[in-house]
C-alpha cells in the first residue's frame, strides 16, 4: 500500500479507502461488512469512509458494531463521517439538515455514538448550504476540532469559489480552513478535481478524498451487456443513478477501455482506479465492494499504477476523450 498526505496536512492517508456507501446496510449484512473491512485493513487501507445519510444512519451503526468487533488500535486507521442531509429522510425537520452550527454539533455527536468512537478524523461538509453564513460553518467546524471531537474538517461538492470563501473566513477570524474535499473523479468526471481545483492545490493546499472513481461501477465493465439483477443500478431508489451513466456512447468507451486493459493483463477497474491515482493531487480513491474478490480485484490497481507511462495514459484518453480544457488567462 502506498500512502499520502492529505493535502498539505500531516496526515497520511492510504492512497485506497474503504467506503460503505449504497453497500452497507442496502447490499451487505454485518457479517460479510466484517470481512470487507477486515480485507482491507489487512491490505494496509487506514481510511474508512462514512456519512450521516448513508442508509439513514444504518451504515455508520454497521460499521461502528464492526470497528467495536476489530478492536483495532484506534490510532492506526482513520474514518470520517458527512454532515448535511441529515439521517431521518423525509421526517427531517428544521434544523435536522444543512451546515448551521446546530446541526453540525448535532449530527457530530450522533455520528460519534453510531460508529461508537470518540472522535472522527474527518468531517465532511456534504453539500455546500447556500442557507447558511460560510463562516458560521466554519467557526463550528472550529468549535468541534477545539473540543476533540474531530481532527480535520473539509467540504465534499463544494465549488472552488466556496473552499477559498471558507479559507477567507477562516484568515479573517485566525481558525483553520478545509484541509480536504470529497468530490466525484474518474474517467468521465474530471473538471473540478483536475481544473476547477488546480489553483487551490497551490495556493492552500487541498487533499481529495475522491468518490465513485469507477463511475458507480460502470468501468468495470460489467453493465456492459445489461443491468445484473445485483447490481447498484438495479436498487430501488438507485435510478437516476442509472440513468446518469447508463448511455450507450459511454458503453462503447468502457468496451475499448477493457480491449486496453486486457492487453496489460488487467481488468478495466483496476486500470480506472489507477488511472484515477496516477493525479498527484488525488489523496486517496474510496472503494466500494460487496464481495471480498471483488475488493482484492480493485487493489491490483496498485500494480496496474506502475504500468501507467506517458504512451499508455495517452491511449486511454484517446479511448475516453474526456480531457477537460482549462481556461486561458
């Protein structure tokens, strides 16, 4: 396993995580959640990924009941949890969701006894909240890192002009900003991490917790002949999730994508998810599973990184012909 600093930050995070979105609770019971984390701990991931709203709450009460089961030494892996949608779905009430300093206190100290710890080490802004002062949001990310109860604090689908605003804020009243942001980064989604973000790598710092580097799984290549009935895009709920990227032109491009990968003998997975940490600026790549041969498959992307020269990487975007253009100045 190889690790990173998070941004410009201390910490160092596995350059691949563990999430539990859509799997837990939704696709997986306890039992085979154990063995997930476990297989991954065992593979030197340090990072778990939580939020309130996964599975309203029930996924960070699996994963707590498994963290708890481990006993692992608490210092050596890292979790977070995400505040802003709230975990009681339609029963939420004012104040149940967003980033006003209430509910970020109070969704705090709930996700804190659903996971059973004492402290997070990340804590997400899910969304950003066009309700709420930015540097309220701050100062009660500020108030929670004074009490203990979380290590760093960042933003998840924030745009660039929002991060900076917080890291204003912050300058203004001599807290601290955003150390990360959790955005969507893989081969067909590619404009903020690599362009929208590029002048906050430098001029702040940012680590990138990135989510969905498979697409929701279509570069696996396994919707390429149709929806498995055990798949995500098959779930209730799930289906604007298919009809974002179930189309046939980006099916055509996952086929050619798994013509190249089969020709380094690989899978289009493990090629996608090291592609998608070849970028310097990516921290770590949050993976879902619901099997264990399906986490072990998508950890050879550790191999497949050291295949990725210059001619190869211009293959695929040859192939994907995804490549955002950046502005002229």
């Amino acid at each position: 396993m190889q690790y990173r600093r998070l941004g410009k930050s201390g910490l160092q995070v596995s350059v691949l995580s563990f999430g539990s979105w859509v799997s837990f609770s939704k696709q997986i019971n306890d039992k085979t959640a154990d063995v997930l984390m476990g297989t991954a701990y065992d593979n030197g991931i340090n990072f778990f990924d939580n939020a309130e709203v996964y599975a309203l709450g029930e996924s960070e009460k699996m994963m707590g009941r498994v963290l708890k089961k481990k006993n692992w030494d608490r210092t050596a892996y890292t979790l977070s949890s995400k505040v802003y949608f709230g975990w009681r779905g339609k029963a939420n009430k004012p104040n149940q969701t967003g980033l006003s300093r209430k509910h970020i206190i109070e969704a705090c100290n709930e996700a804190l006894q659903r996971l059973q710890v004492e402290y997070l080490d990340m804590y997400f802004c899910h969304r950003p909240d066009k309700n709420t002062p930015i540097e309220e949001t701050v100062w009660a990310m500020n108030h929670l890192l004074q009490q203990g109860k979380i290590l760093y604090w960042g933003t998840s689908e924030w745009s660039g002009v929002e991060i900076m605003e917080a890291h204003r804020a912050a300058e203004k009243y001599k807290l601290i900003g955003p150390t990360m942001e959790q955005p969507q980064y893989n081969l067909f989604e590619r404009h903020k991490v690599e362009v929208e973000y590029a002048e906050i790598y430098k001029n702040v710092g940012l680590g990138t917790t990135i989510w969905s580097p498979l697409a929701a799984g279509l570069l696996t290549g396994k919707y390429n002949e149709g929806v498995p009935k055990d798949s995500r895009f098959a779930l209730a709920g799930f289906d604007w999730l298919k009809e974002r990227w179930v189309a046939e032109e980006k099916i055509k491009k996952v086929k050619k994508l798994s013509e190249l990968a089969a020709k380094i003998g690989t899978n289009a997975a493990a090629l996608s998810i090291a592609w998608c940490i070849k970028n310097p600026n990516v921290s770590t790549a949050i993976l879902g599973a619901t099997k264990k041969q399906q986490l072990l498959d998508n950890l050879k992307a550790l191999e497949v990184l050291e295949k990725l020269t210059p001619e190869l990487l211009e293959k695929i975007e040859s192939i994907m012909k995804t490549k955002p253009v950046a502005p002229e100045y």
